[in-house]
C-alpha cells in the first residue's frame, strides 16, 4: 500500500464560482498545489530538481468523482499517493507513466469532497517527447 500524503488548502474566494462552491476546475488545482508540496516535503525530490534535469510532467489523463461541494472558507484536506508507475499494457512508453490518486476532504466537516485519478508522462522539456522515468526518481516516490 503506497504512502498517502496530505496538504491542507484553504478555500479562496477565486475559487468560488456562480453556484457559491468551489468550481470543479479548481479541484485539479489543489490536487497540483498539493503534488509541489509533497514532491519536495515528502518525498524529498522537489518540481526543481525534475527541471534542472530537464524533465516536465504533462497530463494523459484525467479523473475526478464529486461527491460533496466545497465553499468560501472550508479547508481542503488533499490526499494523494502513487498508484502506480508505468502502465497494464506495458510497451516502450510504460516507463514514461505514472499514475496518482487523490482523495480531497473537507477539514471541518470530515466528508469527502472529491476523489480520482491523474495519470502523468514524464517528458523531455526540449523535445517534448516521452522520457523514462530513471529507477532512482522511482525508488524515491516509491514510499
């Protein structure tokens, strides 16, 4: 079972949309804020050293369930963890692959709020092109 990990987010008023919650969008957004923070809090390999080296993350894809609305002044417990490197269907590409998954809690009331998946590519800045993920950046993220 991975590591699951968490970072608190307090609700903004730019978050908040027509409906008076927290627009869906804007959960993706805590669950990247998050990812920062635990990169270089957690699991001790920050954003920055996967820029020096050249390397970004784009997104492949993209999941999120609502469950519960979140509003002006709650407090996001964002969760996530590595679901998995690589991907079922293996090939050359697989190694470029990883896969998160977040769990967005409301602090006050205890409740889920949101929970999903985002798979990401590792890529080469100057090409754009997929890049292995090296075994030490996996043994890393792999608590």
């Amino acid at each position: 079972m991975p590591t699951k990990f968490e970072t608190e987010i307090t609700v903004r008023p730019s978050d908040i949309d027509a409906n008076r919650h927290v627009h869906n969008t804007v959960y993706f957004d805590y669950v990247l804020a998050a990812r920062y923070d635990q990169m270089k809090r957690c699991y001790k390999m920050p954003m920055d050293e996967f820029d020096r080296r050249g390397w970004s993350w784009v997104v492949r894809s993209a999941s999120i369930e609502h469950k519960r609305p979140l509003a002006l002044g709650d407090t996001a417990v964002v969760r996530t963890w590595v679901e998995g490197i690589g991907d079922r269907a293996g090939g050359k590409r697989a190694r470029s692959l990883v896969t998160i998954g977040f769990e967005i809690d409301n602090k006050q009331s205890g409740k889920l709020a949101a929970r999903g998946t985002i798979t990401y590519v590792m890529v080469d800045v100057a090409t754009g092109r997929p890049v292995e993920i090296p075994d030490f950046v996996i043994e890393r993220y792999s608590i």
